[in-house]
C-alpha cells in the first residue's frame, strides 16, 4: 500500500526559493533536488528558473546548469496544494519522477504538463 501511494501520490519535493521580484511576474526560481523528465526529457537535479506565459512554460536551468525545456500545458483544476506559495508538482513512476504540474499561486491557478 505504502508504495502505490509513493508511486501515484503527489510529491511537491520542489524548493520554492521564492517568486523573482524582477523581470516578469511569471516566473518563479526553484530547486529541484533529484533528476526529473518533463515531455520525454531528463533534466538533471539542479536550479531551474520557470516563466510562464499563458499555456506555454519554459525552464531554464540557473547556476550553471544549462538544461532547458519549453512545453504546452493545460490549465489545472482544484487548489494550490502549498496554499497561496509557487509550487512544482512531480508524479514519481517506477524509476524516476516526472513534473506533473505548476502552480502559481492560489489565486492564479496551475497548469497540467501534458
């Protein structure tokens, strides 16, 4: 039982280090701790800035890290798990942990990674 719910359970094991105060109101810097696939890439553990612009969110890795991805999402439905805080949500399969959604805040709504 304890492994089906680590498998299908919603791990919000991102580190929210804070929305960025310049640039664009839609991006947020984290800190992914473990390697994660979004749209059939692997991106590597590491600092990651998240813009979003409507439906289309691109990462850009921070520090170093130059991995990037940029995706079409759809929009979430229900509540901002972390309250009213930016969060990434990741889905954990048999081997690795794949981003399954991006909240914004409570009153701005996520996205589903498609």
């Amino acid at each position: 039982m304890k492994s089906i719910i680590v498998k299908s359970g919603l791990i919000a094991a991102a580190l929210v280090v804070g929305a960025a105060a310049a640039a664009r109101a839609d991006s947020l810097d984290v800190k992914v701790p473990f390697p994660f696939a979004v749209h059939g890439q692997t991106l590597p553990a590491g600092e990651y800035r998240v813009d979003m612009d409507g439906r289309i969110v691109q990462l850009r890795g921070e520090h170093g890290n130059k991995s990037s991805a940029i995706f079409i999402t759809s929009p979430a439905s229900g509540q901002d798990p972390a309250g009213e805080t930016p969060v990434l949500i990741f889905t954990r399969d048999e081997t690795q942990y794949r981003l399954a959604d991006v909240w914004e805040s409570a009153f701005r709504g996520g996205v589903v990674v498609n």
